[in-house]
C-alpha cells in the first residue's frame, strides 16, 4: 500500500496507459479522480473501482475545464497528493511540412498546453501543502525522434524539458516532478503511431526494441507507483526511460 491516504489525479485516465497507472494506483491505496475526455469510459472505470475512485470529464487543453478539474477533486477529496499528466495525442505519420496546423494545434494543446494549464492550478495547493508529486508522461519519441512523427516528439522533448525545469524550481518547495518515456504500446495511439496496424509494420517496430515486445498499460503503472510514492523522495527532475531499451 505505498499510495495509501494519498489522492491522485491521472488525465487520460480511462484508457491505455492511464488506465494501467490508475489500476496500480488503486492497488496501492490511493484514491483516484479518473479525468477524461470520455466521460463514458470515465464513468465506467469508476464505477468498477468503488468510492476510491471518481470519474471528471475534462478537455486539458482548456483552462476552465482544468480549473473546474482541481476544484471538483478538493472538493471531493480534500487534497492533492499526487498529479499525472498522461493525456495525449499524436498526428499521423507525414512529412513534416505536410502535417496541417489543425492536427499541430491540436498536438501542441493537449500534450504541452495542458502541463502548463495543471500546474497552473495545482501546483498552487501543492505549495500550500509543502509536499506533492508530479508526473508527466513523455515519450521515447523526445529522446530519440524517429522521422514523420516530427512536431508529436517536439511535444514530448518540451515535456522532458519542462519536467526538469519544473523539478528545480519546485523542490525548495517540497514537490518532486518526474517523466516516463514510453515506447510504445497496446493503447488506442498504437495505429496512430504506426501509420497501419499489419503484421509486417509491428514487426519492423518491434526490431527496434531490444526487449522484443511493445510497453504495457502495467509497466507504465510499475513505473508511475515508484516515481510518485515516498520510495522515491529523492528523486525529481528525472525522464524515466520504460522503453526496453528502445533509446540505447
């Protein structure tokens, strides 16, 4: 129960990695508000998890709706322990120059905009606490940029960037901020990543792992729970590679 009296807020948290972070989350004890844009899906893994859980519709890339995100977990739960910024998106695989700026707007809202919009009103009760945990999921893809996903890997190198940043100005404060890179994995972004889902395009991405298999909703969840517990409290500014071996 290393998460035990501890509240978490994990965005995208009804699918893919968010939700393998929410299961360990509950697992180890803390109680969790489930944000998502689906509120269905929300909803769903709510209800599954009993009164440790609660579901928030939000869109993290508007400031009211993130707004009424904090104001609605204080309210329910009194506090903030913990905050996972996992809500993405990507676009598909173009040339650079051929992604439109409706697809780039949106991949600069939802993975950079929204870090910015939570910590805009988080970090303020975090201080006020003197304590919290923060955790942004990055990706391989701002370590080591494979072409065609270009302005998508931008988005994940500022993340790894503003983690660090984050991490040094925050500390004296008592808040840790780290990153996971994912490589990645069975989530709804796994076609979107890969252009087309057959047999002959997985097998030419998963040569590139050393492991040999795509990251899963659990590793990510292994790897959120230590980054986010007291285990880890002399840890911050850190982007966790969880990728099996993927950027080496």
């Amino acid at each position: 129960m290393r998460l035990k009296d501890k509240v978490a807020i994990v965005t995208g948290g009804a699918s893919g990695f968010g939700a393998g972070i929410v299961k360990k989350f509950l697992e180890e004890g803390a109680r969790v508000v489930i944000a998502d844009i689906n509120a269905e899906a929300a909803q769903t893994a709510a209800k599954a998890a009993g009164d440790m859980a609660m579901a928030h519709v939000v869109d993290v890339s508007k400031d009211e709706s993130v707004a009424m995100l904090a104001k609605a977990t204080l309210e329910a739960f009194g506090k903030i322990d913990i905050l996972v910024n996992n809500a993405g998106v990507t676009h598909l695989p173009s040339a650079l120059d051929e992604v439109s700026e409706a697809d780039f707007d949106r991949v600069f809202s939802v993975n950079i905009k929204s870090v910015y919009l939570t910590a805009k009103h988080i970090v303020p009760h975090m201080k006020e606490n003197g304590k919290g945990a923060i955790l942004n999921v990055a990706s391989t893809g701002g370590v080591s940029p494979r072409p065609r996903l270009t302005w998508y890997n931008a988005s994940k190198g500022w993340m790894i960037t503003a983690t660090k940043g984050m991490a040094v100005e925050l500390a004296p404060q008592g808040i840790r901020v780290n990153a996971i890179n994912p490589v990645a994995g069975e989530t709804p972004l796994l076609k979107s990543f890969m252009g087309e889902d057959t047999p002959e395009v997985r097998a030419k991405f998963l040569s590139t792992i050393p492991i040999g298999r795509f990251s899963t909703p659990e590793d990510m969840g292994n790897a959120a729970c230590f980054l986010c517990s007291d285990e880890a409290s002399m840890v911050t500014g850190v982007a966790m590679e969880v990728d099996g071996g993927r950027c080496i």
